[in-house]
C-alpha cells in the first residue's frame, strides 16, 4: 500500500506541472493588462500616465520575459510562496486561506446533504424497483438535475421577499462567531449544491444497487438465512458504493474549488467568488493559486477515492 | 470669495422642477428631508456596497463603489453641505489673492490622522501633489489630475497655510474638484502598498475590520475635527450583488443600497410597498454613441451624423433596454441646475422630437444627400459587457430605418480600452462620459477639445478649441452659459457624438434614514458620501 502511495504522489508531479504551465499560459494569452486595468479601475476613458504605467508593470514584474515570470513563480510555490495579488497585493496563500474554509464548509454540508439523503434514496428505489415510489424518486431526481443550481437559488431568493420578507442573512459569520447565524447563511446554498448532488447519487446508487443485487453473492447471503438488512448493509450496499464514492468524490472536488454561481448568488465570500474577481482583474498570481489548489485538491481526492476502494472491497490490493 | 450662493428655497425649488419633469420617482421628493429634526446619536448604519473595495488610496480610485466606501475614512479641504454649496471642511479658511492667481488655505488646527499623528500642511501639500501625478511611486489620479491643468504649484507657509498657484485666474472647477470626495488628504509619505491595505485618512470613521468579500466594518472616528460629529456610531459596508442587495434591503437587512445599473420596475415596486425609499437620479454619466474621425468611413461626412443623431428613437429605448429609466440631454442631463436643458427645450431640437417623423425624414433626405439613398454596410462596436451589447443592438436594429446596415462585433471587455481609446480601432461605438463635479470643465476638456485626453472620436475643431479655453478662464457663471450654448451648436451641427441616455442611478433606503444622499442635482454622486451629517431616526 505504502508503495502504491508513493507511486500515485509521484505522478501526481507531472499532472501538476502540467497545470502550472498551462494556467500560467491561458492566462498570458488572454486579452487584458492588469496594470492598465488596475490604472483604469472602472473607468476605461481615465487617463493614463505612462510613467505610472511603465512603473507600476515594473512593480508587478510584468516586464519580465514569460519565462522568467514562470520560474519565479514556480520557485515561489516550493518555498511555499504564491506570491501576492497583483491587484490587493495581499498574498495570495493568505487570501486563499481566508476563503478555503467557507468554500469547505459549504462544500462537506452539500456533501453530506447529497450523501445522507442520495444514497438511502436511491438503496429504497432499488429495492421498490418499478413501483410508484421508484417511478415518483426518478421523477424528482430527473427534476433535480433538470433545475439549474442558479434558478433554484434565484427562486429561494425571489419567493422568500416576494412572499414571506425574509432573505438569508448577508456578510458571512464564521462557525466559531455563532453557530446559528453561520448556519443560517451557508445552509442555502449548500441546500441548493446538495439537491443536485442528491439526484446523481440516487440515481448512480439506484443502478448501482440493482446490478448488485443480481450478484451470485447476494443471491447466496439471502438462501444462507442473513437479514435482508444485513444483505443489503454488509454484502450489496458495500460493493454498489464504489462507483457512488468516485462520483461523490468529484463532486466534493468541485464544490472545494468553490461554487462560483452559489457564492455570487448568495454573496458569500468563498473561493469561487474569489477566482471570479482575479478572473475578471486579470490578477495572475491569485488565477494561479486557485488553480494550483483545485488540481491538489482533485489530485488528492482521486487518490483518497482509490484508496477507499480497497477498503470497501477487499479483493482489491495494491 | 465670489461664489454663487444658492438658498434653500432656491434649491428645494429646482428638486421640485426635477420631480415634476417625470423621472423622478414620486418618493423622490421625499429624499429632501425633514429639515426640523433633530439629529441622534448612535447606531450603526447597514449599506449594501458591490465589492470590497480595490485599495483605500482615496484620489487614485475611480469607481463610484470604490469611493462610496473610501470617502467615509477621508476628508479634504473643502467639502459640500447638504444645499451643495462648497463649506469648509479641513480648511478653516480660504480665499483668492487679489490677482485671482493664488488660492490661500489655512488649516483648522489640532486635526489628527487616524494613527494619531498631526495633520500639516505638508500632508496637504504632499496629497495634492500625489492627486496631480508629482510624487515618486504613486500615479497621476484618474479623476484630481485635471487639477494639474490649473495648479502650477503647490507651497506651504508655516504648520497651518498652504498656496495654491494657478494658471489662470479664478477657475471655478478648482474649487469644485477641492470638495469632491476624491480629493480626501492622505498622510503625507503613505506608500501605494500601504494603501493598499488601509485607509491613511482622518475622516469621520476609522476602519475596524474587512472581511474581503463579506463586510467592512468602520467606527466613529473619536477625535473627528468637526464637534459634534459624526452622528453614527458606526457604518457597516455589507458586500452584497445587485439582485441580493435589493432583496436584502426589501427584508429589512440594510438600511440602503444603491448600484449602477438600473432599477426593474417590479423591484422598485416591491422596495416601494416594504416602505422604502426610492431614489433615481442622473448626472454623472452619459452615454454617447462616438463617431471615429480619424478613419476614412462614411461617418466623415457629417450629414452622415446627423442622420444617424436622427435616427434613433430615445424614448423607445428608454422604455425597451432601461427600464424607462433614462434622461435625455445634450452635455448634461435635462434639468441639471444652471447648464442643463428642460425637457421642453430639448424636444425642439433634432433628434428628440416626439413623433419621430420628422427627425426620421430628415434622417433619410441627409443621407442622400451624403450619397448614401441605399445605405451602406458598416461595423459598430461593443465591449462585451451585457448592458452595453443590448444597447448596442438595439441601435443598431433602429439604423436600419435610414440603411445603415451595422454588424455589431463584441471586442472583449480588457481589451475595450485599448481598442477605443488608444488605437482607435472603431468605427462607431457607445463611450461613457463621466462628470465629478458640475462644472463644464469637467467634460469639456476632458472630452472635447482636440487636446482632451478622453477624445476618442478625434474630433478637432479650433473654434470650439478657442471657446472651450474662454469659458474655462471665464469667472462669470451667466457668461460661461452662453459660451456653453455657443459650443453645443457647434456639436449640434457637427455631431462628432450623439447622446443615447443619461444613466440614472437606483438609490433606495429605509425611511428612518437621514441625510444620506449627495444633494442631487446639484452634484453627482463623487461628492459627500462622507457620512459624518447622516443619522438614524429610530
């Protein structure tokens, strides 16, 4: 096993400086100048000072050749540097840190909210397989993956002042400043993540469940006399939940990176509203940062989902 | 000091002339509150603000989010009152030399920084400097550089006094950029990255905490040099989008809130039936459709744009793509005190005729005059930027009515200004003008004159040229008018730009607010977000 890790993080190397160049390369290759953008800030007509132009790219070392700004900045990463925004001129780890923790709660509350509810959801309608309650589970989750996250969430919006005065609180209180009021804002957006999440894991456990419960083995636990809980707990639900995990696991990938449309609606101050702003700015380093956290993020969840296969199953070996 | 005062009688009569015209809200007037009561202490004032703010380098902002958070941690030589009328704020007192060639301001002493150190006149000097591009490590501001064209230097006289030198004698725009929120002083030797992080002012609030993205929090500034003031006991900056802003204030969870864009009809109904109060108001920004004179295109003949400055139906799009929430105007929007149009006077003149007929006539016959009876094919451009790109579309579908066949190409929105202003690669395109102060200064050599440095068309005409610097030396406000009206011809018949619309700005909040408001028309919305005078009533 200890072998298998290692292996896996030593390849994880290329696919992440793979991703390094590339990030760093879409992000020259696009239009903008972020100096001329920060002189300009929202008035694109203001007039620029050359001297101040000249000085300020000077500043941010955007004179410096391409590869020179790459070396730099992958030097930077192996002191544990990424460098500072070129737009706040914070660094770029303490802003990534300051946001990480909202974009993971509100990451595992959706997890768990699809897990919780997806997972027993799906087990059910397997079981009932062709009944009105399977048919009427497939129906909502059909509805659920139909409904974009960003209309539901409009909806929560609209519906709540439109009809009852209410709107989710606004600026973000985090856990450790009161529970409730954390709770109260970050429970709709990760509601809103989660009802998708609890679609694609009821539906993946569902089909999952139905081919293993044709399996020789589950057909021979119940002729031995097991529970029918116990068939499903012990030999059917553990062997169907590999294919749930990986997507689970994807999922949850997605959600650290931050949920841009979910933070945006909800103004939450996570990640994904932080990689809108640097986007919108053209603020490099922090595009960088968010994406070198993404691919360590997805990287390391892949290899967490692996190594929970083997847990699950145990004729798997590395 | 040869200022124009304004009384209140005469300003409550000019907000009355401004709801009447009709794109007021009927609650607008209700904006210019009770006079009789009294101011309380206390509580803390919840704004919803778009985005945390860039930086807190007061002058070298531009955006209107940006200084409507900074203005609360700065304050500047002069400031504006609640009439609009240009007092005192960090200057005890000022005056013009005999000559008009100097302006003298004393300091009120015993003002302190937030960090507790002395403000100086040096600081004064040093900020001003920093406004005008002359200090190493800071660049020239987008919006108090204009004060480089009338400032020739700048001298202190002692811990208290401080010189300006002027160019010219008098120029009113001086004293109006002096009192604009941009031109808060900054603790002398403060660095951009020192800026970058926090405020360096010693204005009515001290900064307490910013959580990027969620909130920033400012406290009453304890040793604030005006008695008495700041009513507040805090302001707390809530960072919240347009469609949850609006929401948010609807329930209850702010006390105001405000954007750029405009206001839905059915929003502005729901604000209005939870009782609060809805503000709409234009003055500092006006979009044009631009001309590229510089380019060998059919819009070098001005038959061409004055067809074009026919065409297109305001009032259609005002209800279609804004909400009916436009202005019209020519250089300032209808109704603006002293330089502005009525609306009666604006519907005389081409291109705001109602029906359109006539304009549309005369549209057509000019076009073939020009040699263009068929039309012709061309390019509009637009940065990709929603509003913008419907804007543009809409124009584009209303020239076909005179055969002007526009392909509208999106150019991306970091590249916008690259393309329009320094390689004016356009052909015709909507470009923002917009205003700090109201004076004509403002806009006429910032936009107009063939130096300007914001003339994207490259429009060049000496006698305009001439006129623009006449009315800049002019002191005499009814002569500057009539200068004015003689330059607006000129535009009229060369019509190197045509005004789509006047933004009007969404401003709504709860009805226990007081004195929160920059005191439209008078000024634009650069101007008093101070909020050392607003008070809770609850």
């Amino acid at each position: 096993m200890s072998h298998y890790i290692a292996r896996r993080m030593l390849l994880m190397l290329p696919t992440i400086l793979g991703a390094t160049i590339l990030i760093f390369g879409i992000m020259r290759i696009l239009p903008g100048d972020v100096a001329l953008m920060i002189l300009q800030a929202e008035d694109p007509s203001a007039e620029v000072d050359q001297q101040a132009y000249a000085q300020l790219r000077q500043e941010l070392g955007l004179n410096k050749p391409l590869t020179v700004q790459y070396v730099a900045w992958i030097g930077g990463i192996l002191r544990g540097d990424l460098g500072n925004s070129l737009r706040t001129r914070s660094p770029v780890a303490e802003e990534i840190v300051q946001r990480l923790p909202i974009s993971l709660q509100i990451a595992l509350m959706a997890s768990c909210i699809g897990l919780l509810l997806g997972v027993p959801l799906g087990v059910l309608a397997a079981f009932r397989q062709d009944s009105w309650y399977d048919y009427g589970l497939r129906g909502i989750a059909a509805m659920g993956l139909a409904m974009p996250a960003f209309w539901i969430g409009i909806m929560i919006l609209v519906v709540g002042a439109r009809f009852f005065q209410w709107s989710p609180p606004i600026g973000y209180n985090p856990i450790w400043m009161g529970l409730g009021s954390n709770m109260a804002q970050l429970i709709w957006p990760a509601m809103v993540i989660g009802i998708a999440q609890i679609s694609i894991l009821s539906r993946m456990t569902r089909s999952s469940m139905l081919e293993v419960l044709r399996e020789d083995y589950v057909r021979t636990a119940r002729a031995k006399g097991i529970s029918e809980r116990l068939v499903v707990l012990r030999h059917a639900l553990r062997n169907a939940f590999i294919p749930v995990l990986t997507l689970a696991g994807i999922s949850l990938g997605f959600s650290l990176g931050g949920s841009v449309v979910m933070e945006t609606l909800f103004t939450i101050p996570g990640m994904g509203l932080l990689f809108i702003e640097a986007a919108r700015w053209r603020d490099y380093t922090v595009v960088q940062g968010l994406v070198l956290w993404m691919v360590l993020v997805f990287t390391f969840i892949n290899l967490l989902v692996d190594l929970a296969y083997s847990w699950l199953d145990p004729r798997i070996r590395y | 000091m040869s200022r124009q005062r304004m009384t209140r009688r005469d300003f409550l009569q000019l907000a009355t002339v401004a709801a009447a015209a009709g794109s007021l809200s009927p609650t607008a007037a209700g904006a210019a509150q009770p006079a009789a009561l009294t101011p309380k202490k206390g509580g803390v004032y919840v704004i919803g603000r778009a985005r945390t703010p860039s930086f807190f380098d007061i002058d070298f902002l531009t955006s209107v989010f940006d200084i409507q958070i900074n203005a609360v941690f700065y304050s500047g030589l002069l400031r504006l009152d609640q009439q609009g009328e240009v007092q005192n704020d960090l200057a005890a007192k000022w005056d013009w030399s005999s000559d008009g060639l100097k302006l003298n301001f004393q300091l009120v002493p015993g003002v302190r920084f937030h960090d507790g150190s002395p403000l100086t006149s040096e600081d004064v000097a040093w900020s001003l400097n920093k406004m005008m591009g002359k200090v190493q490590g800071h660049g020239k501001s987008g919006r108090m550089g204009l004060l480089a064209n009338y400032i020739t230097g700048v001298t202190t006289e002692g811990p208290l006094g401080i010189t300006l030198q002027l160019g010219q004698a008098r120029p009113p725009v001086v004293v109006k950029l002096l009192a604009t929120d941009f031109a808060g002083i900054t603790k002398k030797g403060t660095t951009r990255d020192m800026l970058a992080k926090a405020p360096a002012g010693c204005g009515p609030f001290v900064m307490k905490e910013l959580v990027k993205g969620s909130h920033l929090l400012a406290e009453r500034n304890p040793n604030y040099h005006r008695p008495g003031l700041p009513y507040l006991d805090g302001i707390k900056f809530m960072i919240v989008g347009d469609e949850a802003g609006w929401i948010a204030l609807s329930t209850g969870k702010l006390d105001m809130f405000t954007t750029a864009s405009s206001l839905r009809p059915d929003m502005r109904t729901t604000l209005e039936k939870a009782g609060m109060i809805v503000h709409l108001y234009a003055s500092d920004n006006a979009n044009y459709l631009i001309f590229n004179l510089t380019r060998d295109t059919p819009f070098k003949d001005k038959r061409v744009r004055q067809a074009v400055n026919l065409s297109f139906d305001r009032d259609a799009y005002r209800q279609a793509v804004q909400y009916g929430q436009t202005k019209l105007g020519t250089l300032w929007p209808q109704d603006t005190p002293v330089w502005g149009h009525s609306e009666a006077e604006l519907r005389k003149m081409p291109g705001f005729r109602v029906p359109k007929d006539a304009d549309l006539a005369e549209a057509k016959k000019l076009m073939a005059e020009a040699g263009h009876a068929n039309g012709f094919d061309t390019t509009m451009e637009v940065p990709n930027e929603a509003d913008m790109v419907r804007s543009t579309e809409w124009i584009a579908l209303e020239l076909r009515k005179i055969g002007i066949r526009a392909a509208v190409r999106v150019v991306p929105s970091q590249e916008w200004d690259i393309f329009l202003a320094r390689e004016k690669k356009f052909t015709f395109c909507m470009d923002s003008y917009t205003m700090v102060t109201d004076d004509p200064d403002e806009k006429i050599l910032g936009y107009l004159t063939s130096t300007a440095p914001r003339n994207n068309m490259g429009y060049s005409n000496p006698q305009f040229d001439a006129l623009a610097q006449r009315m800049s030396r002019e002191t005499d406000q009814a002569k500057r008018v009539q200068l004015i009206r003689q330059m607006e011809k000129i535009l009229d018949d060369e019509m190197p730009r045509a005004l789509v619309y006047e933004r009007v700005r969404p401003f709504a909040f709860q009805p226990y607010v007081q004195n929160t408001l920059p005191p439209f028309p008078k000024t634009t919305v650069y101007a008093r977000n101070r909020m050392d005078e607003t008070w809770l009533n609850k």
